[in-house]
C-alpha cells in the first residue's frame, strides 16, 4: 500500500447526514435515537418550513419525511428538496397512508413509502438501503403494501364501529365488556391496538382511527371513562 492509499485508508468516514421531517416529537424523538445508534447524524425538523430552511444552509444525504405537517404538505417539501437536491434520498413514513399518495411520492423519487405505525426493523432496512444506493423497492411492491394497510384500517374501523354498535343494544355485552375488557372482543378482527382503546376508552384513538361516531356509539365510551376517573 502505498503513502496515498494509507493515508486514505486512516481518514474518518463521515457518516450521512439525515433530516428527520416530523412534527409529532414522540415519533421524532425515537426516529432519531434508532437513527443515531445506527451511525448516522440525525437532524429533526417539526415543520415543512423548517425542514426547507435546514436544507438551504446545509446538505443532508437523506429526508425521511412525514407528509401530514402543521404548514406545508410533505409531498410539496419532498417536491422542493428534489428538485433544489436531486441526489437526496427520501424515505416517506405517514399515519394516513393511501395509494395515491403512495404513487406521487414515488414519483418524485421516493425510495420507499412507510405506513405507521412501522417497526424499527422497517425503517433501518429503508434507510439502509435509500443510502447504500441499493436497488428500489418496485413500485407495485410498496404500492401493494399500502393498499393492504389501507384495507386492514378499513377492516379495524368496520370492526370497531360493530363493537360499539353492541355495546348500545346489547346490556349484557356491555356488562361484560366492562368487566371483562379485552377478554370479551373475541371473535372479532380487532389489532390489540384497537382493543385497548376500546376497553381504556381511548377517545383520541378511536377519532383519530374510526372517525366522528354516533352519541349512542360513543355512550360506552363515555362510561368507561367515567369509571376510570372513579
């Protein structure tokens, strides 16, 4: 080896940079430690503003991107970075997942397109690979994906929605829903997620992933969260 090759051999690798454009901290916050044990350099951005203002004043080799932010649309900051930063991968992680969406963000050039909630295992294998430069997912693969996460979340509302509907007609449902909890939903197609919300009375979940129900869909609801402040 000669003097040249040694001492470029001893030079530090730099690890790549990446911003982190996500306005829920609890998300971003875990993204960036998974991310910083990996190696790389984490930057976090809460805002599509902000996100942008990060990428004028420095380069980063890789955007993972929210697209529901409190200003900009992420599918318009994702828009501005390629074209401003055609070399910058992006990796696009969101809650409400559907294959349009799926299909722009492709093709502005998106190297993958997470629903959440996603695994760590998911996110490193993306970023791993939008920054090894190893060959993308095909397109129909990704979009195949969301459109069988779309068709779970439908199945979850669907089933939520019956659990309620129950639990207003039925009084003996609702006696053992209350005090059974969880043990009571067998039979029906719900995640654990849906579950608990159910049993905990988890209102935030429920509109978030259910939607605006009836007063009488809700009346259970209600009641749990009346005994549990009890």
């Amino acid at each position: 080896m000669n003097t040249l090759q040694e001492a470029t051999a001893k030079e530090p690798q730099i690890p790549p940079s990446i911003l982190v454009m996500e306005d829920e901290m609890s998300v971003a916050k875990g993204l960036e430690l998974v991310l910083s044990e990996e190696g790389y350099r984490v930057d976090l951005a809460a805002t599509g503003k902000d996100a942008l203002e990060r990428f004028n004043q420095k380069e980063f080799d890789l955007l993972v991107a929210d697209l529901r932010l409190p200003d900009i649309n992420g599918m318009e900051v994702i828009k501005q970075v390629k074209k401003k930063r055609p070399k910058t991968e992006v990796v696009v992680i969101t809650g409400y997942a559907s294959v349009p969406t799926a299909v722009d963000a492709l093709k502005l050039g998106a190297f993958d397109y997470l629903p959440k909630p996603f695994t760590e295992d998911q996110i490193k294998i993306a970023v791993d690979g939008a920054l090894k430069g190893k060959e993308s997912i095909p397109s129909q693969e990704i979009i195949q994906r969301v459109a069988l996460d779309e068709e779970e979340k439908l199945i979850q509302k669907q089933e939520v929605i019956r659990v309620l509907n129950r639990t207003a007609e039925n009084a003996v449902f609702w006696k053992d829903l209350m005090e059974r909890g969880s043990d009571a939903l067998e039979g029906y197609r719900l995640s654990g997620e849906a579950k608990a919300a159910i049993v905990s009375g988890d209102l935030n979940w429920i509109l978030e992933n259910v939607g605006r129900l009836t007063p009488r869909q809700l009346d259970f609801i209600y009641a749990r969260l009346e005994r549990e402040a009890w």
